[in-house]
C-alpha cells in the first residue's frame, strides 16, 4: 500500500455512521447504485 488509510472499527457505519469522517458520504450512499443520492446534499 502506497497510502495511509482510515481503517473503521467493525459495524460503525451501520450503528455510529455520524461518528466517521464518511458521515455526509455516507447519508449520500444508495443501495442501488453508485450514484450519489441528490436528495440528501452535496458533500461538504
């Protein structure tokens, strides 16, 4: 690995997501696609 990586204890973004530095990624996410969700925002 050529970079540093912010590696999340297990389950933190199914119980704490607000708690990670991924919290407006992570509002943002869809199950079906990769396409950012436009509802929930632009990431700040």
């Amino acid at each position: 690995m050529d970079r540093i990586h912010c590696f999340l204890p297990p389950r933190v973004l199914l119980e704490a997501p607000e708690q990670t530095e991924y919290a407006d990624w992570w509002r943002q996410a869809r199950a079906d696609s990769f396409r950012p969700d436009e509802r929930a925002g632009a990431a700040a």
